[in-house]
C-alpha cells in the first residue's frame, strides 16, 4: 500500500497536499449526497402527486409503456451479457408474461401516471420550454456525443428533438413542484 501522503496526492490529480485531495474528496461525496437527496425529493413528491391525483390511466399509453420498459430492459440485460430468459430463470418467474404482469405492467402504470399528472401540472402552471432552452439542451447532448456521428444526426430528427423537449418540459415541471413544496 502506498504511503497517504502529499506524493499520493499529487498523483491522483492537480492537488499538491494531502489536505486538498481530502478537501475536493470531500466536496465530491458531499455533492454526491445532495443530489441524491434532490431526486429523492423529486421522486418523493411526484408520488404524492400521483396518489391524490385522479386522472384516468388509458390502457393504450400503459401497454406502450410496458413495450418501452421491456425493451430498455432486455437490451441492458444484453450489455451485461445476459438473456431475457436467464434473468427470469434467475428471479423465479414461470414464463415472460408472468413478468410483464407483475414487474413490468406496474412500473408502465407509475409511469404514465406521473407523465400525465406532470402534463397537467405544466398546464396548470403555464410551464414551457422555449426555443433557446430546447437548443442549448440539444446543444448539450451534441457535446457529449461529439465522437458519434450517428448519433449526432439524430439530434436533427423531429422524434428525437420532441422527445428532448418532452424531457425537459418534464424537468421544468418537477422543478416547479420542488419549489411549490419548498417555499418558507
């Protein structure tokens, strides 16, 4: 094991005392540790959203949910190097339907629970994501995929481009939620 020292730390990035790698340590976890705290707040109060919520659930949007989630899973599954069949072997379930019933459908159901629930609160609130945000989102995605031509293209498309706008309607939405919540 190496020494815990100013050398250790000089190694480990642009910090020249021991103190500075455990400062910025420091700051990283706690940063960490907000974050984690915001989105639990933000999933907490959109859950409370949805349950004193009552807004009907159309069976269509929970079976195109469902075939989202199901396919997001199988093709994670597959990077990890597993099959859709091993995983269901591995939790217990008898066949794929009985998965898609018991996981699968009540996840969908959250889900477009607190979509729509969202979509009438940015209604109610008069939320909208403007040009210029829906760029610089577009914008921020390009950078990250700069290497990727192919995805860089999609970001052209009008799916893709209605989906980031979808998304950050979304974000304004539960920001707004949070602040609703958190007033003094």
């Amino acid at each position: 094991m190496p020494e815990v020292d100013d050398i250790l730390a000089a190694k480990s990035g642009p910090f020249k005392t021991l103190a500075e790698l455990k400062t910025d340590i420091k700051c990283e976890l706690t940063a960490q540790k907000e974050r984690e705290a915001s989105e639990k707040l933000k999933d907490d109060l959109v859950k409370q959203l949805v349950a004193i919520s009552k807004v009907p659930v159309p069976e269509i949007l929970v079976g195109d949910q469902a075939k989202s989630i199901e396919k997001d899973f199988i093709n994670n599954l597959m990077y990890q190097g597993l099959s859709i069949e091993q995983y269901l072997e591995n939790k217990g379930f008898e066949s794929k339907e009985k998965w898609l019933e018991t996981e699968v459908k009540d996840v969908a159901i959250k889900r477009v629970q607190a979509g729509l629930v969202l979509a009438e609160l940015s209604k109610v609130e008069k939320i909208e994501a403007s040009t210029a945000e829906l760029e610089a989102h577009v914008d921020s995605y390009k950078k990250q995929y700069a290497k990727n031509a192919e995805a860089l293209k999609q970001f052209e498309t009008p799916e893709v481009r209605r989906d980031i706008a979808s998304r950050l309607l979304t974000e304004k939405t539960v920001d707004r939620l949070v602040e609703l919540n958190t007033k003094q």
